[in-house]
C-alpha cells in the first residue's frame, strides 16, 4: 500500500474496465454512471448494507430519478466519514469530468481501503440487483 499517493490516476479506459469487472456490469461510457447506480452498487461492496438497494431506482429515466439515488450516494458517504463533496446535479446531468472524478475518488477509496482481494465483494452486487 505504500506509495499509492504516487500513482498516476487511472484513465476512464482502465476505470470502465474496473468497474464493469468489479460491478459485472456492461457500461460503455463514464457518463452512464450519471444515475447513480454504480456509484451506490461500489458502496455496498465497500459498506454492506449501507446502501438501501430496496431504494434505488434502477433504471433511472430522468434527472429526478437519478437525483434520488445520488442523495442517497451523499447521505451514506457522509455516514461514512467520506468528507469528499459530489456536485450531484452536474453528475446527474451527465457531466463526464464530474462522474470520472467522483468514480477516481471511488477507486482509490476501494484500493485504499480494501487493497486485499475483493473477489467475494465482487459477487455480491450481482446477487443483490437480482433481489432489489
């Protein structure tokens, strides 16, 4: 773990490819992570049972929709002593420097934070988008 402060942010390339690998999912683009459902899903891994999956809405259609799982983004990071401010509106929007940011912050949180093995965590949010 030392020397991570010095490593070089991962691109949106390597980002995608870790959260479609960690996720399970298929996103193609930083800005599909706009309705904050990755973002909460990356959470739950890191704090299980944070995140009222019961509450997203998972195929978020509008902004509103995707505001709402945002809120509930913020409200659990700050439960969690994550003092990082997200520009919730810019990210439900679509902004792609604000969703690329906020998913950086998530990966160096997760390595930071969970540097041994995931793969068990990995498995989780497949089982649970099935059950929510």
């Amino acid at each position: 773990m030392a020397g991570i402060e010095n490593r070089r942010a991962l691109g949106r390339w390597e980002l995608l490819r870790w959260l479609n690998d960690f996720l399970c999912l298929d996103q193609s683009k930083v800005e599909e992570c706009a309705d904050g459902v990755a973002f909460c899903q990356l959470m739950d891994a890191v704090f299980p049972g944070k995140i009222p999956l019961h509450k997203l809405v998972w195929d978020a259609k509008g902004k509103d929709d995707r505001m709402k799982n945002l809120r509930i983004l913020e409200k659990v990071m700050r439960e969690c002593g994550m003092s990082k401010p997200i520009q919730a509106e810019k990210i439900a929007s679509g902004s792609f420097p604000e969703n690329l940011a906020l998913l950086q912050f998530l990966h160096t949180y997760i390595q930071r934070t969970c540097p041994g093995d995931l793969s068990q965590a990995k498995a989780v949010p497949v089982l649970k988008r099935a059950s929510a």
